[in-house]
C-alpha cells in the first residue's frame, strides 16, 4: 500500500512579509538599510538630529514609493501607447525569392 503525503498548495504563491510580496521584500530591506547608512552619515557629518530626520524620511518614503510599485503588480510589464508605423523597403524584397546562378 503506497504512503499518502499532505501537499502543501502554496508552494506557487509569492513570499509574503508584512504585506510586501516577493521581490518587493528585498527592495524593502534595502530601502532599510540605504535610510540607515545615509542617516548614520549624516548624524555624523553633520547633526545628530538632522541625520535622525534624513533617517526617517528615506526609510519612510522608500517603504511608501515601494509599497505604491506593488500595487501595480509583481511582474510590470511595460505597455506603450500610440500608434507605430513600421517602414516597409520594397526595394529590397525581390532579393528574397530570387535564385542566383554562379
């Protein structure tokens, strides 16, 4: 008689962590830790409390422009708008079909 296994029926769904998914969590960490070193630089270049502001305001506005990028999908695809118009060399199409005799 063959063993039954449980399957677990998430295995195809992104990773989620505190409301990012996927790759949206590594950009996450990142913007964590760029806010940390350019606040830390900053507090100690210029002003402790200046460095604090710089701080709070990269990570803040980092983890808000990615979370605004997740809410157009995991997977963007550009898609252009107009209308294109592709030349056509007529000149060059009796090339194709001809045979040349050596």
């Amino acid at each position: 008689m063959a063993k039954q296994f449980q399957v677990y029926k998430g295995l195809q769904r992104p990773l989620v962590y505190r409301g990012f998914k996927g790759k949206f969590i590594y950009w996450g960490v990142g913007t964590l830790l760029a806010g940390l070193v350019i606040g830390a630089l900053c507090m100690t270049l210029l002003n402790m409390w200046l460095g604090l502001i710089v701080m709070i305001c990269c990570i803040g506005g980092g983890l808000v422009f990615i979370a605004a990028k997740q809410k157009k999908g995991l997977h963007i695809k550009s898609r252009p708008t107009g209308i294109f118009v592709h030349q056509v060399n007529i000149k060059n199409l009796h090339r194709y079909g001809r045979k040349t005799n050596i």
